[in-house]
C-alpha cells in the first residue's frame, strides 16, 4: 500500500482480557492473582515462585481437574487497577512503586524471595491496595537491564527519570 496522503481512521483494540489455558490439576479462584508458569507456559495461582509471571486477575473460577494442561481455560482481566490484601505496611507513601507478589491475593512493597512483579501501586484502602496491573509482558521476575536492576534499588529516582521521558509509565 502506499503511504497516506491523508487522515485515516485506524481501527484500534484496548485488550482487557485474554484467555489462558489452566495447568493440570489447578483450581483458580475468581478474583485470584493468576501467573504464567513459564516452565509449563499454562496458567496457574500467583505465588512467589521462580518461574511465574503475572498475567492479571481470574474472572471467574476455572477447574482443571484432568492431568491434562491446557484442558480448562480461565479469563485473566488486566489493563486497570484491582484491590488486594497488603503484606506489611503499604501507605500512600508507597504509590507508584512496585508490587511483589506473595500468593494469589496478597501483595507487598518488600522485595519477596523471587521479586514476581505484580504492578503498580495506584492507591491504598484501610483494608487493602490498589494495583494497576499492565498488560501481560516481558518476564519481570528478576532484573533484566540497568534501569530494572536500578528501578529496584532507587524505585522513586527512576520513576521520576522515566514520567519525565514518557509522560505515562508502566512497569
């Protein structure tokens, strides 16, 4: 095709969801933290296991109960902000860091065994806190470059780095 010589309106998605298939054997919870083991590349409960990256929240409960990965599928939800229980103390001081995961509906601020990357802290409730859970993406388990490796030893300076470059960051 040619290059334009006009406006034109470009069709667009916002994904919000996408559909995984469940480990063998694994029951999921509605409202769970879900992961990716990306030893068996199926969906499992979030914990703070080596091998897991966070793909976003169940919409429903899913049920694989056959020996089969891949047999039952659940609806993962991403792409906003969901309330979790807190692991120690999260204050306001805490918004726009990072989230660690602790199990399947807890989160922390403290850099958990394996450092499973939730989201962002967005806000904080008496009884819990706010996630903004991007996208499902790159493995963020561990530090994978300079400013992720930086990010967590200085979150709030390379936080102000990367609002004054991108306007919009997600972790």
């Amino acid at each position: 095709m040619p290059m334009l010589t006009t406006d034109r309106l470009t069709p667009e998605r916002a994904p919000t969801s996408s559909v995984v298939g469940v480990a063998a054997n694994t029951t999921i919870y509605a409202g769970a933290l879900v992961a990716l083991d990306t030893t068996s590349g199926f969906a499992v409960p979030a914990s703070d296991a080596s091998n897991r990256v966070i793909l976003g929240v169940a919409a429903k409960r899913a049920v694989n109960n056959t020996a089969s990965n891949g047999a039952r599928a659940v609806e993962v939800l991403y792409g906003r902000a969901f309330k979790f229980n807190a692991s120690g103390t999260i204050n306001s001081t805490h918004i726009g860091r990072v989230a660690y995961c602790v199990d399947d509906n807890t989160v922390s601020v403290t850099l958990t065994t394996n450092r499973v990357k939730v989201g962002k802290i967005v806000a904080v409730d008496p009884d819990g806190v706010w996630v903004y859970i991007p996208y499902p993406g790159v493995p963020l388990g561990a530090p994978s470059s300079t400013i992720d490796a930086t990010y967590d030893a200085s979150e709030s300076g390379v936080l102000s780095t990367l609002r004054d470059q991108h306007n919009n960051y997600d972790i």
